[in-house]
C-alpha cells in the first residue's frame, strides 16, 4: 500500500517537469512562466508543453522563458521571442491568423453547412409527401385484384 | 445540377489522396519543422573557441557565405554525417564553422580528434543559448548564411550527398557569385 502511495506521488509529479533550480523566487513571476510553458510545444516530443517535456530542449526554453521574464518583458512579448525563433508551431494553441482560418473556421462552417442541408432535405422530402396523390378507385381495385392473386 | 452533389465524395476522397500523397512521399521527413529563421539575420554570437580554434563570432564570419554546423559529441547522427563533412571540407573547401552544442569542450576536442576536424573554427555553445537563438531543436542541423548575415537555408538531420549535392553547394555556388 505505502508503495503504491509512492508510486501515485510519483505519477503526480510526473507530469511537470519544471526542476527546482528553474524556479524563480518570485512566486508572480514563477505563475507566469508556468502560464506560458504550458502554452509553449517541446520540439522534441512535439505533442507535449515544454511545462511537462523532460527533454533537455524544453529545460533551455523554460528557463529562456523565465529569463525574458526577470529582465521586464511582458507574457505576449515573452511568448514572440520564442515564436520568433522557433515558428508558430510552438504554440500549442495556434494563432488565428489567415494561414489558419481554414483549421479555426473550417469546422464550425462544415457543422452549419450540414445542418442547413440536412434542414432542405427533410423540408423537400415532407413536401414531396403532402403532394402525394391517394389512388383512384379503379386504382385501389387494380391494386385488391393483384393482392389476391398473389395469397391465392 | 443537383446530381453534381454525388461527386463531392469523389472530390474529398482525391483532396486526400493528393494531401498524403504529398506528405507521405519518400525521403519527406513530416516530424522535420520548417524554421523560422529563414530569411531573418542570424542571431549574433561570439563564442570562445574549442580546443585550439579562435573564438568563433559573427561579425568575423560575414563577407563571405559560409556554414555552420551545429554538432556535438554525444550526438550519434551527427557521428553518420560526419566523413561527408570531412570530404566537404577537403575537396569542395567548404567554408564550414562548427558549433560545439551543449556538449564539454574535452568531449568535442576529443572527438574531432579522433575523426578529423572539418571545420575552420569551432565555438563552445556550453548552455545551447546559440542555438536556441537559432532555433536549432535537435543536432546536427546545418545553416547557410549568406555573405550579409541572413540565413538562407536550414538542413535538419545529418546531411547526405545528395542534399548536399542538389540544394547546398548549388545554393552556396549561387550566394557566392551575387
């Protein structure tokens, strides 16, 4: 049981890799960079932030990070000095931007698109139904002859 | 008109098809990121030497194309492209800087001991502050910068000869007579 109890400890803390010789004394500052870490893809590992990497890449950047911090810049001006090295693709959440349109717009306008056909054909096809003409007597005769014939 | 509906299927399919096409042909690597620094001045540096080379600064290096190859020497790829440097640098004189990334100089000292030294000046990037400058997110990568300091080209991954024969020398060739 203990040892299960370390095992969970250690799953927990897994899943940050931020060491404690990253972290900046000052605890506004140290919330920030964790912010925007987690916010920033590791290259490396490509599906992790470099919040959670232990790639070795991911340590250079968050402390990079957490040195724009210390030196006055902004978060926004923080996030764009790695962007400007590495491409928007370090960032996780990706920008809104024309290039990106099609990814941001694309599903939305592909769920309308749907439910507005989806809409026309249920309304044409009930209205085909209302113009159905019920069968003539000599139909309906035509109709009782045949099924007769076919229980005989 | 209305039967045009039924092709939209067959269009999407062969939108597909032509996006993995293309993103799945041979030698197209789709974890390789295009960089950022394509085009942009490269991001000055004055790095001490490695070993017995001088300090390695930008400012010292423009005037010329050049290239520079970040390496190190506990990197295995860096080890496969590494008789192709040598070659480079013997029979093509190719202006060839080295970057020592993150690594101990008596590591990188040793190992261009052991297997030559293609490089004309070699920097210590002890922290890899460089390189992230640079963008670079995994050695070996190989930058061409132009004779104003704008980097031109990026190749991530060992080099082989044929990238090397079809886009660098031709783009070096190129930078060197405009």
């Amino acid at each position: 049981m203990r040892f299960l109890c370390a095992l969970m400890l250690l799953v927990g803390f897994a899943a940050h890799a931020v060491e404690p010789s990253e972290r900046l004394a000052n605890p506004a500052l140290e919330v920030r960079a964790r912010t925007i870490s987690g916010e920033l893809r590791c290259l490396v590992c490509q599906n992790e932030s470099i919040d959670e990497s232990g790639a070795d890449l991911a340590h250079d950047i968050r402390l990079f990070v957490r040195e724009r911090l210390t030196a006055g810049d902004t978060d926004t001006q923080t996030i764009q000095a790695v962007v400007n090295r590495y491409g928007a693709f370090v960032l996780l959440k990706p920008p809104v931007e024309p290039a990106t349109y099609v990814l941001w717009y694309g599903p939305p306008i592909l769920v309308v698109a749907g439910l507005v056909g989806t809409f026309l054909w249920l309304r044409r096809r009930q209205a085909a139904s209302a113009d159905t003409v019920p069968l003539s007597a000599e139909e309906t005769s035509r109709l009782d002859g045949l099924m007769r014939e076919n229980d005989g | 008109m209305a039967r045009a509906i039924y092709l939209l299927p067959l269009v999407l399919f062969m939108v597909l098809a032509t996006y993995f096409a293309v993103s799945l042909r041979p030698n197209h690597d789709i974890h390789e990121l295009p960089s950022a620094m394509i085009e942009k001045p490269a991001p000055a540096f004055d790095l001490a030497g490695l070993g017995a080379s001088k300090p390695l600064a930008l400012d010292g290096l423009k005037g010329h194309p050049f290239v520079i190859n970040f390496f190190a020497s506990w990197c295995v790829p860096c080890r496969i492209e590494h008789p192709l440097l040598m070659r480079l640098a013997e029979q093509n004189h190719l202006p060839l800087y080295g970057i020592d990334y993150k690594d101990k100089p008596e590591d990188g000292s040793h190992l261009l001991a052991t297997f030559g030294d293609p490089y004309r000046q070699v920097g210590v990037d002890r922290d890899g502050r460089v390189g992230l400058n640079f963008g670079v997110y995994g050695v070996p990568e190989t930058y061409v910068v132009d004779s104003t300091g704008v980097i031109r080209k990026r190749f991530v991954g060992p080099l082989n000869a044929e990238t090397v024969d079809k886009e660098l020398l031709p783009l070096l060739k190129h930078l060197d007579q405009s």
